[in-house]
C-alpha cells in the first residue's frame, strides 16, 4: 500500500511538472503592458508591466518586480500575475519578469541572475518613462 501510494505521488509530480512546461511561452498576460528589456542569443525576455487604471508617466508609483520561481529551470512569469494585479489595483506599478531558464534555453543559474539584474536596469534607465 505504502509503495502505491508513494507511486501515485511521484506520478502526480511527474503530470504536473511536465505541464508547467508545456505550458504557453512566451505567456500572454490580458492587461499587461509588455515591453522587451532584453534580447539575447535571439530570445526577447519581456518585462509584464501593470499599471495602476489612469496612470501616467508623470506620476511616479512606486514599483515592484516579480521573478518566478523554479530554480532556474522552469517556470513562468504568470506565476505572479494576480499579485501584480492586485498591486496595481491598489496604486503600485507591478512587473512581472521574465528571464532564461534551463529547460528553455539550455543556460545556466548564472544567466538567470544575469537577466534578472538586467531588468531591473532596465527598469531604472526607463523610470521616467514608465512613471516609476
């Protein structure tokens, strides 16, 4: 009994890993702003941006950026989608961002924080722009 359980377990984490992956990439987020912060080896990594309703450049919100989890080898940006929505809804500018992991793009751990740091350059140098 003990084995079967444990079977069905690991065959569940099996199911739901392998649909994580399949899911749609690049994601499509209905609301969000998506803007390319960086391109690399041919891949356009978005930045998801949710914007308070009426804001504008000069209001300068406060900001907040999102990474998915996944250990750097799986995962999605819309993975934080109803916290960014829920933080724009309550005045914040939220992004949501997206950055290359291992089962996509084949790289390493490295280029994960590589991209991830990109971003938020990214979203230092367009500040104004964005109204952040």
């Amino acid at each position: 009994m003990t084995r079967t359980l444990a079977g069905g377990i690991a065959l569940l984490a099996a199911l739901a890993a392998q649909g994580q992956q399949q899911a749609e990439y690049p994601p499509r987020m209905d609301g969000a702003r998506v803007e390319v912060y960086k391109t690399i080896a041919g891949v356009k990594l978005n930045a998801y941006i949710f914007e308070p309703e009426g804001h504008r450049a000069a209001d300068r919100r406060p900001a907040i950026v999102f990474f998915f989890g996944g250990g750097w080898r799986s995962g999605s940006p819309r993975q934080f989608e109803p916290h960014c929505r829920y933080l724009a809804s309550r005045g914040m500018v939220a992004v949501s961002a997206d950055y290359r992991v291992a089962s996509r793009h084949g790289v390493k751990a490295v280029d994960c924080v590589r991209d991830a740091k990109s971003a938020v350059r990214w979203l230092r140098a367009n500040a104004a722009r964005l109204g952040i």
